[in-house]
C-alpha cells in the first residue's frame, strides 16, 4: 500500500509541474510582446526551482525521518495557501524582461513549486530508509511519465477546451489532492513510529563538490539541447503550449525510458543514430525555414531525441546504487539550470545566431567519439572520425556562406536581426532579417524598382493607404517597425506613429535604412508593446491602424484577441481602417479575423500578391472597416476571393482561450 501511494503521489507533483509551466508562460506572453523567449526565461526559472527543491530534499536528508515528513507537510500547507491566496505581481514593465519573468513567475508559484520538485527525491528517501531496500529509480520514470501526460493533454486538451481562469481553477484543484495524499503518506509512515526510530538516517556525510564532472556536463548539455531546439522551432513557428511542450516531451521522455531500465540504453545504436542527428541539426540550422511546419517538428524532435538518449543513458549507466541518489538528483538539476542558464542568457550575449544549437550538437559528438572510441570495433572508430571532420567542414562552409553578406548583426530578449545586402544577379537590394523572415527591404541602387518587398505599391497596405489619402491626409498608426518602409507611404501632411516592441529594430532601421531619415511625414517612434502602448495612450486618435507585429515568421496572438480588437476601435475613429499583415508560411489567420469581423460587424477584404517572378515576395493583407466610402472605391480587381469559413471553423480568439493548434499549415 504504502508503495502505491508514493508513485501515486509522486505521479501527480510531477504532474502539477509540468501543468503549471505552459500554464503560466502563456499568461506571461502579453506583457512581454508574445516572443519566444518568454519560454526560455521560464524554462530557466522551473529548473532553478528544481535544483533549489533537490537542494531542500538533500538536506532533509540531515534530520530524523520524522522531522523530516512533519516539516514537509507544513511548508506544504503553507505554500498552497499562498497560491491559494493569489498576490498580485506588480508592475514591472521597466525591469530587465528576463528579470521580470523571474519575479512574476516566483510570486505566481515560487514555493510551492520548490516544494513540488522535492516530492519524488523525498519519497525516494523515505521508502530506502523505511524499507532498507535499493534506490528506486524506476520511481523517478513514473514522475517522468507524470510530467509527460501533463505536457501533451495542455495543448491538445485544456488549452482548446478551457479558458485561463478555468485551468487555473482545476490546477489549484489537483494541488489540494496532492497535499491530501501527501498528508495521508504521512500518517501512514507516522503509525510505523517504532520501526522509523531505528531507520538508518544517512551512514555518512555526502559531498556536493567532489569529482561529480560528468553528471554535471551531462546534464547540462541536455539542457542546452532543449532550450535551443525550442528557440529554434520557435524562430519559424508561432510560440505556443504545443511547441513548448514537444520538446519537453521528449526531454522527458528520454530520461524516462532510459532510468527505467539501464539496459534500455545501447550506446553503441545510439551513436549511429546521433551521426546522423548531426548532420540534421546542421542542414536545419541553417535551412530550417524552407521546411513547413510539420517537417520541421519532426526532423527537430528526432535530433533531440537521439541527444536525450545520449546524455540521459549515460547518466543512468552513471547513477549510484547507495546513499549518493540525491546528490546525484542534485547534480542533475545544477547541470539543467547550467544548459539553460547559457542557452537562455549567455549565449545571446555571445552570439548573434542561434550558435549555442550547433555548438551542444558538437560537444555532444564530442562525448560520443569519447565514449565510443575506447570500442574494440575498428569501423565504428573510422565512422566517428570522418563524420567529425566531415560535420566540422561543411559547418565552416555554410558558416562562410550564410553570413557572406552580413552588414550588421544584433540579438537580444526578443530574437536575433541581420542587416544584409543582396547583391546578385537578380537580387540588388539590402535587407532586414529577423530570424528568416525579411522585414524590409531597400534597393541599393535607387532607380531600382521597389517590387521586392512586403510593401511595393501592388501590395494592399499600399493599394488601401492611397485610397484613403485621396479624401484626406492620415493620422496613421503602425504596429511594428521593420525597416520603417511604411514611412514611405506617407506625406508631409500626414502623420505616422510607429509602435516597436524591439529596441534593436529600431536602431538597426534608423542607422542601415533610409526610410525613416527621409520621410516627409510627422515620424513618432514608441519602443514597447503595442497594445500596451495604445491602452496608455488613450488621447490618440488613428485613422488607420496597421498591425504588421512579426517576429521571424511569428504574429503575436496577444495581438489579435477579442480584447485587442475592442481597443483597435476605440483608438480609431468612427470611419477607421484596420488594416493587417497576414503573410506566414505556417498559421492560417484569416478563420481569426473573419470571427472578429462578424463580431464588431465589420465587412472584411483580402489583398494578396504573388509577384511577378521567383525573386518577388509575395504578401497577403486583411482590412477590417465599415468605411463605406473606402469600401466603395476599392476595386475588385484587387481583391482576392476569402475563403468563407462556417461558424464552427472559425476562431474566436480572447486573452483567456486562444489556440494555435487548429490553425496549423501542414
């Protein structure tokens, strides 16, 4: 009995984890401008919570048993009336955005998620010490397995049928069971008081610091391994729970499978499989973006799955079989806070790209050739040492090439921008690149033509903004900079206000483009959310609005919310345009904002433009108004057919319930 209970309760903290995590970063992604890295920050919280929970769970070790199960259900108890209780995080909009992630996210759950971490260490410990028996490391697949169901049943089940409010409800729910059942366990272990008293506490002081190098690195790399690949995914993909949670799946997954059982590592298999990996990892670094959506996740998940096996089964050929299990426990989440501590805040401060992807992928190579080449078989030694300097040369030729025309680079919190000029055959022109999307571009000669651009005069910002500058000059409002091409749109008696969430974009288009420098129009630059920035300013009146909010291949959903579309009207006057950029290669938007039309009644067209030739960008643009005097003069020649879709396919996004997921391209 005593056996069930504790997988059982392990099960659920393990559950409740990784429930809160896509949980709470999705609340996080409005404040923070929808980007990717809201989820690396947060990926670098929940480990640091963990190494801090082992830590607490190891030095349990030091007192009576009894101790022990007391102070743990107490600190319980108190933890769960915090979370219970709900303080209110304040303010931080001026905080570094990382930093930020950090405090709302510990005041959100902090404690209790210490608490949660230590839940399978401390049951571990308690079943040795109760039942002398071995270390029960099976037991800590269980809490892998527990983490994996809350992972996949967020996306595919409580993001789409449930709203914020509710999941936080049945969450908070799912805390009270656990406390019970821990509560329970400890009767339990309390009525066996004689048999506790002779219980073997700990035969002798562990060391934390001593020759522990490989399960620290390990670890580590693993780590690093899931926060880029999600950074990775993410720069092409909308960042959403699923996207999330599929390489958290497989993180998982792979400790799971491989701590099950010793022998389902076989290292010499996986060595194969991680050559290949390799080289996948490499074409996808630099290629990833002509994948669609689909091909991309699987080709990722695979690379990362062949990287888990590797540092996890060696992991588990390196676990103690004695009292060291928790600071084994221990090591493993220092070397996770570790990877993700680089992945997520060093490395942008050393990279311009997503470097620190190829370079786990390489020290990982590195540790297989190690492992491996102490084998007796001549040829898997042969095998390792060519594709090794086969791995290395094609990275020095792609790193050559795929930089060649870099003028400038930058990243920071909110991703990563290239300046390039494109001087080709057919191509003469320079160019702003967030991730792999282009954000503007600029002829390098001037009398070139401008029609290799999102914003050339065929395109429907461009057709829309001269049909409304016929009756009058504009006050127009821009979310999102780019390169500042839509400057160029307006006149010396119109006034134009951007929005831009990323300093950087800002920078790089006033020093690298002309846009901006040479418009004649009233210029008004506001760096910070949109939407934030238009519900503080509520004095400003637009005749238009343009939401143009990419980042890499990414719409923030944030932004075209139920709730976001009320404040768009209130800041437009009554014969407003709303006008949005559409284009991507992965999400269909338009099921969105047909929803949205129908709510506030507003009749809804589509601009799309394919070009005339393989080296012009295509683009597709909604406008949403009840103008009728615009409505009356766009020609339908412009307009291209909508496809209608029925009630029950179209999307009605708010900021409670909203899901990416239906919307998928594949």
């Amino acid at each position: 009995m005593y056996k069930y209970l504790s997988t059982l309760t392990i099960f659920i903290s393990a559950f409740l984890i990784f429930q809160i995590q896509p949980m709470l970063s999705k609340q996080l992604l409005p404040q923070f401008g929808g980007g990717a890295s809201i989820w690396s920050a947060s990926l670098v919280f929940y480990q640091v919570m963990l190494l801090i929970g082992y830590f607490y769970a190891h030095n349990m070790g030091r007192f009576h048993i009894k101790l022990q199960v007391v102070t743990h259900i107490v600190l319980v108890t108190f933890a769960t009336l915090i979370v219970v209780t709900e303080f209110a995080a304040p303010n931080l909009t001026n905080w570094p955005p990382t930093l930020a992630v950090f405090v709302n996210l510990f005041i959100e759950i902090g404690p209790i998620f210490i608490l949660l971490s230590a839940t399978s260490v401390l049951l571990q410990r308690w079943y040795v010490q109760t039942a002398s028996a071995q270390v029960p490391y099976h037991w800590y697949s269980i809490s892998n397995l527990g983490s994996l169901l809350a992972l996949m049943s967020y996306p595919l089940v409580y993001e789409l049928l449930f709203s914020l409010e509710q999941q936080t409800t049945y969450w908070l729910f799912g805390l009270i069971s656990y406390s019970l059942l821990l509560a329970l366990l400890i009767i339990f272990l309390l009525k066996k008081a004689p048999d506790l008293s002779r219980a073997s506490i700990q035969t002798r002081p562990v060391a934390l610091l001593k020759g522990k190098g490989q399960w620290l690195l390990l670890s580590a790399l693993s780590s690093a391994m899931l926060v880029s690949t999600t950074h990775m995914i993410s720069t092409n993909i909308p960042p959403m729970p699923l996207l999330w949670s599929l390489p958290l799946v497989i993180y998982l997954l792979t400790f799971s499978y491989t701590f099950a059982n010793k022998a389902n590592y076989q290292r010499f298999v996986w060595a194969y499989a991680f050559i290949f990996s390799a080289f996948a990892g490499l074409l996808m670094f630099y290629f990833g973006s002509l994948f669609n959506a689909l091909a991309q996740l699987i080709i990722y998940s695979l690379i990362l799955l062949t990287a888990g096996m590797v540092c996890h089964g060696e992991l588990r050929n390196k676990a103690p079989e004695n009292e060291q299990f928790t600071v084994f426990y221990f090591y493993i989440a220092l070397g996770g806070v570790l990877g993700s501590l680089f992945s997520a805040l060093i490395a942008p401060l050393l990279f311009v790209q997503i470097d620190e992807y190829l370079l786990t992928l390489a020290v990982i190579f590195s540790f297989v050739c190690y492992y491996q080449l102490k084998a007796k078989t001549k040829q898997l030694k042969f095998t390792l040492i060519t594709s090794s300097i086969a791995w290395l040369a094609c990275y020095c030729f792609l790193a050559v090439n795929f930089n060649q025309y870099n003028v400038a680079t930058s990243r920071n919190f909110y991703g990563y921008l290239a300046v390039k000029d494109i001087n080709t055959q057919s191509i003469k022109e320079r160019r702003l690149i967030d991730g792999t999307t282009i954000h503007g571009s600029e002829p390098l000669n001037p009398n070139q033509q401008f029609e290799q651009s999102y914003y050339h005069q065929h395109t429907g910002v461009a057709k829309s903004l001269a049909i409304l500058k016929q009756h009058s000059a504009l006050n127009i409002g821009v979310i999102g900079l780019g390169a500042g091409v839509l400057a160029r749109f307006a006149d010396q008696q119109d006034s134009i206000h951007f929005f831009e969430l990323n300093p950087a974009v800002y920078e790089m288009a006033k020093r690298y483009f002309s846009y901006l420098e040479n418009s004649e129009a009233k210029l008004t630059v506001s760096l910070g959310d949109g939407r934030i920035a238009l519900k503080n300013n509520a004095n400003e009146v637009f005749d238009v609005l343009i939401i143009d909010a990419f980042t890499s291949d990414v719409i923030p959903a944030h932004l075209l919310t139920q709730e976001a579309m009320s404040l768009y009207w209130q800041r437009l006057n009554e014969n407003g345009v709303l006008i949005v950029h559409i284009s991507n290669n992965h999400i269909d938007l338009l099921p969105v904002l047909q929803a949205h039309s129908q709510h506030f009644n507003k009749a809804i067209l589509k601009f799309s433009y394919q070009g005339h030739s393989p080296s012009d960008i295509g683009s597709d643009w909604v406008v949403l108004t009840d103008n009728q005097a615009f409505l009356n003069r766009v020609s339908i020649s412009d307009l291209s057919p909508i496809k209608r879709y029925p009630h029950s396919e179209q999307a009605m996004w708010t900021d409670s319930k909203h899901s990416l997921l239906p919307l998928l391209k594949f």
